[in-house]
C-alpha cells in the first residue's frame, strides 16, 4: 500500500498566475517513486472537497528525499491547495500508478508533450539523460503566454523544439508535426507522450505508422488513486461492443502502450 505522508511544503513558486509548483520534503514517497507515478493530495483538512486531487510527478530529488509537482488552478479543489504555505504540511498519499515510463532497453527517445500535460515528462527526461540516453523534446503550446519549463528541458534533453500553435514562439504548428519531420532522418527507439487527447491520438497513430514503441500518459479523474471506486476507466484497444474491455488509470497505469488502449 502506497505511504500516507504529511509533507512539509518547502517551497512555493508561481510558474504563471494560475500555475503553482511545490516543493515538498517526502523521503517515503521519493525512495520508491518512478517516472510516470502520480499522487493524490488531500487539499483541504475538512471533508468539503472531499476527494483528494490527482497530480503527477514533475520532480524528484533522490539525495534530499524531495519531490515537486506543478497543477493548474481550475476548480475550487486546486484553489484551496494554491493557499498552503511554504512550512505547512501537504497530505499525500503516494506513489500511485503501476504503469510507469520505460526506457532501459532504448537508445534513442523522443518525448512529446501537450500544454500542462508536459510536467510528467520532466522526470522521464532527467532520468534518461542521465542514463546515456540521446533524448529529444518536442513540446507544444497554444501561444508564448503558455510556454512552460524551457530551461529546465532543455537541461535534460539533447534536442529540445518548442511550438506554439500560432507562432509567437518557437516554431508555428504541432510538436507532433516536428517529430515527424525529424523521423525522416533519425531513428528513434521509443516515444514518450502527455497531453491533450487529440494530441495523443495522433502520436499514437503515428507511432503505428512507423512501427515505433510508444508509451503514453493517460490522464483521467481518479477519486481515490487506488481502483476503488472505478471512475478513470479507459477502453483497452481489444475491447468490443460484444465484449467491453476495460483498465482503470490509476491502477494499470498512468502510462500505457499506446497500441494497448482505445483513445
């Protein structure tokens, strides 16, 4: 069973008005946390929000037995965990997901990632590269205001491209649409994707295509974390209308073979 921790919030930083990144001092969690894992974070001490909140894994600091994760302010669930302070503690159950990001067997990676769907591919991409690994990057945002973590990336990549969807920053279009490109001159043994789910549709039809392994992270609500109560069900690709097929997010992954999964 995943540990139960009260993590001392040790530092806290805006990355925009509605984007918030913590820090926090989880030794439990950090000694047996891989890339892809998520938490569930309990944001108020009261029962109203009831359900803790689903965010991954943007950062671990295995020496100091630190973690961080980023979340977007949307809901009033985010906007109660945005008022901790650094010095309070965070309540966190974790690490979560049996399916994780893999990269041992592969030489040479691509990463793709979507707008706020990029955070859980930071660790991937330190861990890799650290590892000997040759890691290209593509990101996507809508436009420049959106651009998110470019230093940290490209200190984890030997490729890194930005895009945004209408030009004022980076290159114009879709990350996906850089990744292809670049796949008519280099091989690459695997990739890795978060994001919106029109966004991962095509990496994976694209990963078809090229006959590349693909890995991607779902992201779906999870009310408790742990396959209870069975809300972040997703259709596997063998599922039929004779006979439904289905694997919950938490539990079978975050992160799947694309080829696996009917998105």
């Amino acid at each position: 069973m995943p540990e139960v921790v009260k993590a001392a919030l040790i530092k806290k930083e805006y990355l925009k008005p509605d984007i918030v990144k913590f820090k926090v001092q989880a030794d439990e969690i950090v000694k047996d946390a891989k890339p892809g894992n998520f938490l569930e974070i309990r944001v108020t001490e009261t029962t109203v929000p009831f359900l803790r909140r689903p965010i991954s894994i943007y950062n671990l600091n295995r020496n100091e037995g630190t973690l961080e994760f980023i979340f977007q302010i949307k809901g009033e669930g985010t906007k109660l965990l945005a008022k901790k302070e650094e010095g309070d503690l965070v309540d966190i159950i974790g690490p979560l997901g049996m399916g994780t990001f893999k990269f041992d067997k592969y030489e040479k990676i691509a990463v793709v990632g979507g707008g706020i769907g990029v955070f859980p591919l930071y660790e991937l991409s330190k861990e890799a590269k650290q590892a000997g690994k040759d890691v290209s990057i593509y990101l996507g945002f809508r436009s420049k205001d959106y651009v998110l973590l470019e230093k940290e990336f490209e200190s984890v990549s030997n490729k890194l491209v930005i895009t945004t969807d209408d030009g004022s920053y980076g290159e114009k279009g879709f990350a996906i649409n850089k990744l292809e490109e670049d796949l008519k001159n280099k091989k690459m043994d695997c990739i890795y994707a978060c994001g919106p789910l029109p966004m991962l549709r095509a990496v994976k039809k694209l990963a078809i295509e090229k006959e590349i392994p693909c890995q991607i992270s779902l992201e779906e609500r999870m009310g408790c974390g742990i396959g209870v109560c069975l809300g972040c069900a997703v259709k596997t690709a063998k599922s039929s209308k004779e006979s439904p097929e289905y694997w919950h997010v938490c539990k079978g992954g975050p992160v799947f073979q694309a080829k696996d999964v009917d998105i």
